[in-house]
C-alpha cells in the first residue's frame, strides 16, 4: 500500500489561519458541512469536550447545582420580554418561521441563549424563600449567525455548551457564586487545558446583554489576538421583574431574586490548540488527551513476534492511560510516528528488537521531542512522571508566552504598536463606553478585554481620553 503524504504544510508563524485549517483537519478533529459554521465534532474532538464536561459538572454538583433540560426553541414574545437583552442578541438570532409549509402563528428562536425561556419556568416555581435559591445548569447546543467568518471552535454558528441560570435571595449570595464559577472557569482552563488565564470584569460596553456585570477570564495566543475563556454574568434584578420571578421573605413580603447566568463552550478546545499545537500538528495536554499513549513496534520479520508480544503486554499495564498499540503493517515506522505526532499523543513508545534484547523502550515526548531510553520494568512509573511533566511543562511556556505578551502603554499610538507588534495593552483607562469607541476607532480595532480583580487606584489619566483613570485594564485584538 502506498502511504498517503501527511503533515502540515504551513508553519503557524507564517499562516496561522491556514495552519489552524491544516491541523484541525489532519488531527481528525472536524469535518466540514454544507452549512458554513456548522461543523461535525469528530469523536477525537468530542472526548476532549467529555473530558471538560465531566471536570465542570462534578465541581458543580459539588457545589449545588443541578442539571436540567430546557426548549431548544423559544417564542418570540418570551425572548422580546427583556429589551436590553433582545438588543444584544438580534442579529445572530436564527428563527423557524414554519412547520411544513404552513406558516407559525408566532416565530421560534432557536436558542441563541436561554434566559427567557428558563426565567418562564422559574416564575412558576418560585414562591416562597424556602424554593430558594434555585441553581440549574444544562448541557446544550445553541446558535448564533451574526458573523461573516467562522472559525471551526473559535466562532462556529451552532456549539456546544454548559449554560448555568441561578437566583438567589440576596445579591451578596448572587456575588459570591458568579466569583466561585469563574474560578471553576480559571480552573478547566488553567489545570486541564493549561492554558493561563487572566481574571476579571468587562467594561458596560462589553458586558452581556441584560447584565448589572460580566466577569471572565481572557487569554492571549500566539496569533497575535486575545481569546474569552468563559463569562459569569451578575443579572442583578434586571430579568426577575421583567419575568415577575419574586418571592415572599420570612417577614412575608414579595421580594424579586437575584440572578446570574455562567456559560463555558467548546471554543476551549479552540483555545488549546492554538495555545499549544505546532508546525508539526496537535499538541494535546495529557489531561484531555483520550489516550495518553500510542506503542508503535518496529517490526522485522524474523522479529515481530516477539515485539509484538511485548507491545501488548506494555499496553495491558499501561491500560489506565487507554494506550493505543499501533501494529499496522501496511505502513513504516516513520509514518506511524508522523501520524501521532499529528494527532497530539503525549507520549510515543517505541519498541524493536534491539529495544527488547536491552529489555527497555524508547519513550518520545510530544511536547519537546525529547527521546528517553526508560526500563521495560519501570515503564509505568517513568509514564506518570512524564504526563505530568508534559502538562505543567504546557502551562509553563503558556504562561511565560502570556506574561511576555502583555505591554503597559500609556496612550492609543502606543496601544496601536502593541498590536501591531502582537503584543497585549495593559493600560490606565477611565471606563467610559464613549472612550472605548475611540480607542477601537484608532487602535485598529482593539477592545477591552477584562478589567483585572485587585488592583489598587491607578492615580493616573486614562490613556485614551486624559481624564481620570478608574483602574487598568487591558486591551487587545480578540476573536
């Protein structure tokens, strides 16, 4: 059999668009659909959102929340209730206008989000203090068909997601879960996908849609453009009086709740391969990685017997790391590496038969391409050290891209050569929504991205306006 030519054709430097394209493709991650932004989440993409899934649900749970199932479609007059919200929303939202050939008497939405639908619910079954609080979450697809360039992951029209809707008898206790969920956020981020994060709340004019505040957390990739992570969103009382979501307090008298909404989507996987991947294809955190090992032997025929046995044997101990054993003999050992450095495995095991007269293995990593000569018998030990290694060694060099990317600027022309050096803008700023107009106007489209948690009173004029600085923030080109 002829081998087919695999690889990366383009270097991530040099076309990032182009390489994004080549590696989601060849790591058998999507497969496109005649509906632009539409894509098929192949299984090797899908077990890495499983994995995310079942990280976030357990902390959750944990914590109280229950998951639910709500209408994918929803009434036109239900997503109209709330002006601010349908403003937001308006131009990505898809609509079903008929049902064979007879038209609805009322549009549906297909779920661009599901605050009206849910808060619907929550009117009828909340009455006292004691139904409170009220913590759901569901596990679901929604779309929305704003943009003219999708990007399988990053901005897909249709994705997956968690989406929680909480309300609370107090604000403080609204408060305390919209922080407790971003740091669940920072955490699937941070410790499974070792991406690094930063912390903090969007400015009014980057602020969801219906929101008192947004909280999330941004990072920065090597493209040159900043990333959302994932947003906590503090609703106030803004939907429970539209909605009529209220409640008698323990003196009898109606109170109207206090709500938050917390979204995470598959952009994360997006997020870690444009973090992590390189010229020579996906680079997976062994934390997502499905299987964590591939055993490619080197086979001869006089050998491979012998090999192949071993192979198995290694393969039977190594079992809790869901090992592949790549013992296909219609292609050379040198394709077979190609092929999983291509589709990220952590770690490659090779074993020939002079391997075996020496009774040890080859071990390659993904992440450095370092190759270590490991006994057969401390094999298993030597694998959980190295997974380890890989994954903090991942965050590591993140970070330190991160920290190296971030540049204080003290005025647009500056903000403008940050960008257009790929660099970050940290930078005094008053917070006004007209002010952020400007600096997008004249910084060739960078916004804000977050305004950092804990930080003390800049005692400076804003760098864009000259007035008096609230606080730093930062500001970049995104996605």
């Amino acid at each position: 059999m002829k081998e087919k030519q695999i690889g990366i054709t383009v270097k991530k430097e040099d076309d990032s668009s182009e390489w994004y394209t080549q590696v989601i493709q060849r790591a058998d991650l999507i497969e496109y659909t005649k509906v632009s932004g539409c894509y098929v989440l192949k299984p090797n993409a899908y077990a890495i959102w499983e994995i995310i899934q079942k990280y976030f649900d357990a902390k959750i749970k944990k914590s109280g929340v229950k998951n639910a199932y709500f209408p994918l479609l929803i009434p036109e007059s239900l997503l109209k209730k709330e002006s601010k919200h349908i403003e937001g929303f308006s131009p990505e939202v898809a609509w079903v206008t008929h049902a064979g050939d007879s038209k609805l008497d009322e549009r549906l939405a297909i779920r661009p989000t599901s605050e009206t639908i849910m808060y619907d619910s929550y009117s009828k079954w909340i009455r006292s203090h004691k139904d409170l609080p009220l913590r759901l979450n569901q596990w679901c697809n929604v779309v929305r068909w704003e943009f003219k360039n999708p990007v399988p992951f990053l901005r897909s029209r249709e994705f997956l997601w968690q989406e929680g809707h909480t309300a609370f008898a107090t604000k403080k206790e609204a408060d305390e879960e919209a922080r407790e969920i971003l740091k669940y956020y920072k955490q699937v981020l941070e410790e499974l996908l070792a991406v690094p994060m930063i912390e903090g709340i969007k400015s009014e004019k980057e602020k969801f849609a219906g929101a008192d505040y947004t909280l999330s957390i941004e990072t920065f990739l090597p493209t040159g453009k900043a990333i959302q992570g994932a947003t906590s969103h503090g609703l106030g009382q803004n939907f429970s009086k539209v909605f009529n979501i209220s409640f008698l307090d323990e003196e009898n008298k109606k109170q109207y709740v206090w709500q938050n909404s917390w979204g995470l989507t598959t952009r994360t996987i997006g997020v870690m391969i444009m973090m992590h991947s390189d010229n020579k294809g996906l680079v997976l955190p062994p934390r997502v990685a499905l299987n964590k090992v591939v055993i490619v032997p080197i086979i001869f025929e006089n050998t491979k017997e012998k090999v192949l046995k071993v192979c198995d044997e290694i393969k039977k101990e190594l079992s809790k790391h869901n090992p592949i054993l790549d013992d296909r003999d219609d292609y050379s050992a040198g394709w077979k590496f190609s092929d999983w450095e291509l589709k990220g495995i952590p770690i490659r095991i090779e074993l020939g038969p002079k391997d075996l007269e020496n009774k040890e293995v080859i071990l390659v990593r993904r992440d450095t391409h370092e190759k270590i000569k490991v006994k057969i018998k401390d094999l298993s030990k030597k694998i959980d050290e190295i997974l380890e290694e890989i994954q903090a060694n991942l965050f590591n060099k993140a970070k330190k891209f991160l920290d190296s990317s971030i540049v204080e600027v003290d005025s647009i022309s500056k903000l403008k050569d940050a960008v257009k050096n790929k660099k970050m803008g940290y930078a005094p700023w008053c917070g006004s929504r007209e002010c952020e107009e400007t600096i997008k106007a004249k910084a060739d489209g960078a916004k804000s991205l977050n305004i950092p948690f804990n930080q003390k009173d800049p005692k400076k004029r804003c760098f864009a306006c000259e007035g008096k600085a609230k606080y730093y923030a930062y500001f970049a080109k995104s996605y």
